[in-house]
C-alpha cells in the first residue's frame, strides 16, 4: 500500500509508524482549529500527544487484583 502511495501525489492513507517510505510524508496533526500541530513522531506517539494515538487495552480473566495468569504471560501483556 505504501509504495503504492507514494506514487500518487493525490492520496492519502492512514498506517503504522513503521511502513513509512521515502516517498510518503507523515502528518502533523491537531485535535481542534487553532491548537498547535503535534508531529508524528515516536515519542509523540508514545506520549499520547498525537491525535491519532490509541491505546489497546486487554481484558483480563480473574477477580480485580488478584494474579490469575502465568506470570510469563503478564509480563508479555504488561510489556505489550
């Protein structure tokens, strides 16, 4: 998709950080008419500064605090 758009000067696409191509440009974005634009960035990102950052939340199984899963597989949970 990415190459694609970056031989089409008209289009416009919305994806990871990570399928940039020399040839696309990444967006400053802001959240409402006259606020300051937030550049796409890693740390931006990270942050939650950037308008389109989500989050991804994951249920759980079990009574609220107490530990249900394998530790290994909170720590991956935890890490992602």
């Amino acid at each position: 998709m990415m190459a694609g758009l970056g031989n089409d000067k008209y289009a416009i696409a919305y994806s990871g950080i990570r399928e940039r191509t020399p040839q696309v440009k990444a967006l400053a974005l802001s959240v409402r008419d006259g606020a300051p634009y937030i550049p796409f960035s890693l740390e931006t990102v990270a942050n939650r500064s950037y308008p389109l950052a989500g989050r991804c939340t994951l249920p759980q199984p079990g009574a609220a605090g107490k530990p249900q899963l394998d530790p290994e597989i909170a720590e991956f949970l935890r890490f992602i």
